[in-house]
C-alpha cells in the first residue's frame, strides 16, 4: 500500500486530518508572528521619527494629522481647568495604588481665533488615599498659567485585555474615575471641544510630589517574533513531511 494511500485509509484517516489541521495551524502561528513583527517594526519606526522631530509648539500650530504624530515632542503654555479634571484608575506607583489625575489646559493659538484650545494632559499619579472625589484633587490645583513640556500621546479607544469600557452615566452627569483614557468617549462631557490627543508630561527624577508624571519605557527591539515564527514553521514541515515518513516506517 502506497503512503498517500495508507494515509487515507480507514485506520489512518483521523490522524491523517488531525496532522493536516496541526499542519494548518503552524502555519498560521507562524504567520501572525510575522505580523507581529511588521506591527513591532512599525512601531519602532513611528517612535523613532517623531523622537528625532522637532518640538511641536501648540502655541503657534496645531496640525491637522495631530493623531500621527504620536511620541513627538510637544510643548504648551496654557491654563489649567481644574472644574473638569477626571482621573484614571487602577494606576500604580512603586506599588502604590492611585490614580491618573488628568486635567485639560486651555491655551491660546497665533491664528487669532477667539475662542481658546484645549488638550488633556496626564498630570501623573496621586494616591488612592483620601483622593476618592474631585474635591480632593483641587488639593493639587496649580495656581496661574503653566507650560508643559512633554510628548504626544493617542489615547485608548479600547478596554486592556480583562478590562471593562466605560459608559457615561444615563442622566447626564459627568464621570469622574475612567476605567480607560478613551478621549474620544471623554470629549462627549467636556463644555468645550478638545484635541483628539493628551500630553504626558517630562519627568524628573527628584519629583516625588503628587501628582508625579509618568513616562513608559520604550524598548525598540524587534522582539522574538522572528524567532517564534521559526519555531511555528519548524513545526508545521516535521508534521508534513514527518508524518508519511513515519507511516512508511510503518509498513516495514
């Protein structure tokens, strides 16, 4: 009996079909590391251009592709609007729970307009302790205009894997703690309209007073997806090319 005939038979036939959808599935392992890769890649890319950017002034220009230009340096002088101020939840420091305290600034632009700008700005973390309300925020109220100086963030539409979406209350009334920084979501409760970014303030390291800006730590490295998508395809050519070897051994 020949190996494709064998492999068809009755006493073979499931096995057959499970090596075939093993087969499959490899190969489609496989492919989304690769495509994990190119996400990984163009990542890198996004970060690695707009670091090596100049600073964006919003004082004198707010582009129309702001949303591109995600990890650009920014900056901005403008007045802070404690009344709307939210926080963000479930947000740690040196293992500490609090909150993200983000407030929007408003700020004047060179193009004449008459009616001032807004944008979030992710003012850093304070305790969950005695900040449950956003009269205790008003603690960390700065007095006067500021300038920020930070980078372009995109906010995030969607809940982290386990998380759970925000909804604005039924009556109207505005949220205060946000499972999840979705600006577009916040827009709805703000009295003014606000830019479809947020700024995430430079830190320093001698901050420790609340609330106290957070920056992540970016590796631009490719990561293991090549590697794994090796591994997956390995696997996929020994159970296609493995499998009839193993039932022509069968025969002897």
């Amino acid at each position: 009996m020949t190996v494709i005939r064998r492999m068809f038979s009755l006493k073979w036939l499931i096995t057959t079909l499970l090596v075939f959808a093993g087969t499959a599935l490899c190969i489609r392992l496989g492919i989304w590391q690769l495509d994990r890769l190119d996400q990984r890649r163009a990542f890198n890319h996004q970060v690695e251009s707009m670091k090596a950017a100049i600073p964006l002034d919003l004082n004198q220009t707010i582009p129309e592709d702001i949303a591109s230009m995600e990890w650009r340096a920014v900056s901005v002088t403008g007045t802070y609007d404690f009344e709307n101020q939210i926080a963000i939840r479930n947000q740690y420091n040196d293992g500490l729970y609090g909150y993200h305290l983000i407030t929007p600034l408003l700020f004047e632009t060179s193009n004449g307009s008459s009616q001032p700008e807004a944008v979030l700005v992710d003012r850093g973390w304070i305790s969950a302790d005695g900040n449950s309300s956003p009269e205790d925020w008003r603690a960390y109220d700065e007095a006067g205009g500021v300038t920020v100086a930070g980078q372009i963030r995109l906010g995030q539409t969607k809940p982290a894997i386990g998380g759970v979406a925000d909804a604005l209350p039924v009556d109207g009334s505005k949220l205060a703690v946000w499972n999840n920084f979705d600006i577009e979501k916040m827009s709805g409760q703000f009295p003014y309209p606000i830019l479809s970014v947020y700024i995430q303030p430079d830190i320093e390291e001698s901050d420790n007073t609340p609330p106290i800006p957070y920056q992540p730590i970016i590796e631009l490295t490719e990561g293991p997806h090549f590697g794994y998508a090796l591994q997956w395809f390995t696997f996929a050519t020994i159970l296609f090319f493995g499998y009839p070897f193993y039932l022509r051994k069968q025969e002897d």
